[in-house]
C-alpha cells in the first residue's frame, strides 16, 4: 500500500504554471484563439516524453479542476511503468462531481507522450500571431494540437449550452507513442468484472461504456477511414562460422538473412483498395563479428504495416506468409519472433463537411476494447510528427477546433441548427 500511497501522492502535486507569457492574438482572430494557444503553449513547454509524462498529466489535473470538470487520475501500475516516474491517465468529466454512471454517449481521447528528443516551443516569424504564424516544437503537432483543439472544442459548445455535460468523458493517456500501454490499461480496468486493480486492493473503478470515441492525432484536419495494422518481429539467421578465404567451409548467416528479406519485401503481403499495400520496414540489422569471418549468427528487426485482413485476424496472415517465406528459403537455418499486432483498423468517415484519409500509422483506436464507434481526427501532419521540424500553422490548430465542435455536435446527435454560440471576444472558456 505504501507505493500506492507515493503514486497517488504525487499524481496529486500541481504542476507550476508557465513562465513564459502567451503571444498577442490578431485583432480579427477567433474568440477562442488566446485561450487555445495559451493551452497548445503550457502544454508543449511541458516535456512528456513517453515514460515521463507525469508533468503532463498533473497541469491537466489543475487546468481542468479549474475549469470546474471532475478529474480522476489512474496510475499505470508500478509493474507496467519504463522507468522510475509515476505515470498516470487522466480521466475527466464537464461536471463538478463524477458522474455515477458508467455509460456515456462520447469519449474524448487523446495521448499525453511524445517522442524524443524535446524540442522547445517556438513561434515563428515574430510579432502578432496570425492564421500563417508557425507553432512548433515536440508535441506541438502529435498529439497535443489535438488535445488543445479537443478541450477548446468541447468547452465552447459547453459554454453555449449546445450539448450536455451528462454525455461526454475524457481521457488523455500516457504511452500511446511506445506500446499503448495507457489505453491498453484503461481498457483492461474498464472491462473487468473482478473489481480488483494490479495495486491488489478492491478498486472503485467503473466498467465504462461509450456509443462513440473520437481520437485525436494527426490527420491534416481531415476524417480518417481507419489506419494500416501493424505486427513486429524478429527474424533469425544461423550459419557457421569459419575463414572468409574458405567460404565453403561455412555457411554465412548475413547471406542467408539477406535472401530471405529480399523475398519478403518483394512478395505481395497482402493489399485492399481502402489501406494499400502491407509494408515491410526492416530497422535494425545485425550480423558477423568482422569482415574476415564468416557470419555465424544475423538478425533483422522488422516493422509491418499490414493493409489486409480484418482487425483481429490480419496480422496473422501476413505473419503466417512471411513465415512462408523463411521455410522456402532455408528453415533451418531461418527462424522469427513476433510481437502481436493487429490487422487493418477501420474508423467512420462518413460525416458532411469534412474531407477524409486514410494513415498508415498505428494509433490507440485498436487499444480501446468496445462496440463503439470511432473517429479519428487531428490538426498536422504527420509527415513532420516525429521529426525535428514538427510544428503546424496556426490556421491549422484554429480549423481543428471547428472541427471537433461540427464532430461533437454530429456524433451526440446535435444538429448545427440547434446550436446557439455565445461568442464573446475574450471569454473565459
């Protein structure tokens, strides 16, 4: 109970404000614009890279409560944690006090973890920020331009009393960019029928059901139709070792390894007219000890994006080709390792108003477990998420927030024409 105590204790901590002052709006900017960059801003100053992203989670906490929104925090157990850090979800409600029941017309979503390495927040050119003016820094796009966006969003159709605060939940995870473990957690707490957490003690915890989830990350503002799967292995090579000047008298490991993957990448995985073809990355490779000796043992780390077959099943065929493949070429000498995954993720896209895509990326929509259906949806690209570039217009983060508003007001059901917005230039949200 001790370490439970030390978790909870500082997931409660406040995180200090920014010290840094928010730049001056344009005078023909939306309402909303000071306060949703003021958000994007605190919330890319704050280094979450994944594993650490306590920081994170402790100024939504405080943003929120002061925002008058029920917030909760869930604490990855000590056993699941990268690291020494106490990480934590957050899980929020548009009410003073939780609500008590357990289903809700929609969940907000969104990660709180970046990639490495921090890259400072940044606006550019200076002076008054206009649609054109550049945000960026890590995070600025992935995810936290959604999560800024979605807050916004949410908080100027609360404020027009255009949807109740009775349907909605939040939830913003940690470790989205590494293995999903914060919404994979969730899932797990949310779906079980013990009633009794990994701390070991009975928990409170509800059984939480959605009709829909909405998903921020990157789409270039546009409704997303779902994404490619994804499985990674390893694949292994063994051959013997001997003198480079007396090949026959070995059998070279890299040899055997380099055949295998030249098959794999130019056989057809499997394809579909919605995702494509499956790709094959090969990351890593490793093999031999020096340029004289033949090669005893080799590997390759692969990462495949798999375009066919269904969500549950998908990954598996391809596995089972690429297996194939291995046994044709030598199976004795060839072996692999794999590592889960899943197949193609289909998301609803059929909504007025927006244009759609489709990602080759993996996000956290196959790590919510439910009959809800998802949308997928978030300013930036993710051509520059994860490089050192990464940023996004300001224009952009401005058509999001428009964005998740018609997607809110579309998914409770909520005609555009019932809605009543009270634009005030510079009220509180």
């Amino acid at each position: 109970m001790k370490r439970i105590s030390q978790a909870l204790l500082l997931c409660s901590a406040l995180y200090p404000p920014a010290a840094h002052a928010t730049p001056t709006p344009h005078a023909d900017s939306p309402f909303y614009r000071h306060d949703l960059l003021a958000l994007h801003k605190n919330l890319v100053e704050i280094p979450s890279l994944s594993g650490t992203e306590e920081d994170a989670a402790l100024f939504l906490q405080e943003y929120l409560g002061k925002k008058n929104y029920s917030v909760e925090l869930q604490p990855i157990p000590a056993g699941l944690n990268t690291g020494s850090n106490a990480r934590c979800n957050v899980l929020a409600w548009p009410t003073a006090k939780k609500p008590s029941t357990a289903e809700f017309k929609l969940l907000i979503t969104s990660h709180i973890d970046v990639v490495p390495p921090y890259i400072p927040y940044k606006t550019t050119p200076s002076g008054p920020i206009t649609p054109d003016t550049l945000i960026s820094g890590r995070g600025s796009v992935d995810a936290k331009a959604s999560l800024a966006a979605q807050l916004i969003a949410l908080s100027t159709l609360l404020s027009s009393e255009s949807i109740s605060p009775s349907d909605v939940m939040l939830l913003f995870v940690v470790g989205e960019e590494t293995s999903g473990l914060g919404m994979k957690e969730f899932s797990r707490r949310s779906r079980s029928s013990s009633k009794v957490s990994l701390f070991g003690s009975s928990s409170d915890e509800k059984q939480y059901r959605f009709t829909s989830a909405i998903f921020g990350e990157p789409t270039e503002n546009k409704l997303a139709c779902g994404h490619k799967g994804i499985t990674n292995g390893i694949v292994r090579s063994r051959g013997k070792a001997g003198h480079s000047g007396y090949p026959q008298l070995g059998k070279s490991a890299n040899e055997v390894l380099i055949r295998s993957l030249h098959t794999i990448l130019n056989t057809d995985l499997g394809s579909s007219e919605r995702y494509g073809n499956t790709t094959v990355n090969i990351g890593v490779l490793e093999g031999g000890v020096a340029a004289n000796v033949i090669p005893k043992s080799a590997s390759a780390r692969l990462a495949v994006r798999v375009a066919s077959g269904s969500q549950k099943e998908g990954h598996k065929d391809v596995i089972a080709k690429i297996e194939h493949i291995l046994k044709e070429t030598d199976g004795d000498a060839l072996s692999s390792e794999w590592f889960g995954g899943y197949g193609p993720v289909k998301c609803k896209c059929e909504v007025d108003g927006f244009e759609t895509m489709v990602a080759s990326y993996g996000t956290d929509v196959p790590n919510l477990e439910g009959g809800h259906t998802s949308y997928l949806y978030g300013p930036g690209s993710i051509l520059v998420a994860h490089g050192d570039d990464e940023g996004l217009r300001v224009g952009d983060l401005e058509e999001a927030v428009e964005g998740y508003r018609k997607l809110i007001l579309h998914v409770l059901g909520e005609g555009e024409e019932n809605e009543e917005e009270k634009e005030e230039e510079g009220g509180d949200l």
